[in-house]
C-alpha cells in the first residue's frame, strides 16, 4: 500500500501550517487507500474533502503573509491558485473517467512531490517570516 509518512514532510516554524501539512498527508493516504480498494464512491468523496481542506489550508496562509505583509505574497499565493485549478481539473478527469492509476498516479507523484517541495521552500520560508514578525512585534 503507498502510503507518505507524515514525519517525511519538513517541519516549519508555526504550527498552524504544521497542523495544515499533517492533514494533507491524512487525506491523501486515505484516498491512495480507497483508490487502492478500488472504492469508487469514497474516492470522489475524499477528493472533495482534499480539495476542501487545499482551499481552507492555503487560505489561512494568505491571510497570515497579508497580516504581516509578507513580500513574495502574489507568488506563494499564485503557486497554490495554480495547484488548487489543478485538483479541480484532476477532479473533474475522475468524474468522466473513474481512472484509478490515473489518479493514484497524480496524487503519489505529482500532489506528494509538490508538497514535499512546497513545504521546504515557500511555506517554511512563510513560516519564518510569521515567527520574526510575531516575535519582533
Ligand atoms: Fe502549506
Ligand atoms: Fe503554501
């Protein structure tokens, strides 16, 4: 069974995001699960629950970087409208095809090494930046 650790994700200096990572990684494990077992319904499901949580967890990120006024805000914000436009085009390709390796493919390569590498760069970046900020303030 394919399965991502999430002790595999980097750390970053808030817990908000912390928290934010360690659900991402839930999800997808269990949607690599149900497509595993071939569990149609429970997939489109957690698809919805992934892309829900994408929307929720990216949002308080942009909400934080425009609190403290965070330079490189429109890229990190441009990246996650990116994958967010992404997973609603993977969605919709689930809908009229129900393509299992597809989709398993997609979210254990391509969701899993975005995250991995969004998470040490743009968001432990943010992270830093939110800790100074607080810190100083
Ligand atoms: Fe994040
Ligand atoms: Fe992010």
């Amino acid at each position: 069974m394919t399965q991502l650790n999430p002790a595999a994700l980097p750390k970053v200096a808030v817990d908000f995001m912390n928290n934010d990572h360690h659900e991402a990684v839930e999800l997808i494990n269990t949607l690599l699960a149900d497509i595993e077992a071939k569990e149609a319904e429970k997939v489109t499901q957690g698809l919805q629950e992934f892309l829900q949580h994408n929307t929720a967890h990216f949002a308080r990120e942009e909400e934080q970087m425009i609190r403290i006024n965070f330079p490189p805000y429109g890229c990190h914000k441009g990246e996650h409208e990116r994958v967010l436009a992404e997973l609603e085009a993977e969605i919709q390709h689930w809908q009229e095809e129900q393509d299992f390796s597809h989709l398993h493919h997609y979210l254990s390569e391509t969701v899993v090494n975005w995250l991995v590498n969004h998470v040490n760069t743009m968001d432990s970046v943010t992270a830093m930046f939110i800790q100074r900020f607080d810190g100083a303030s």
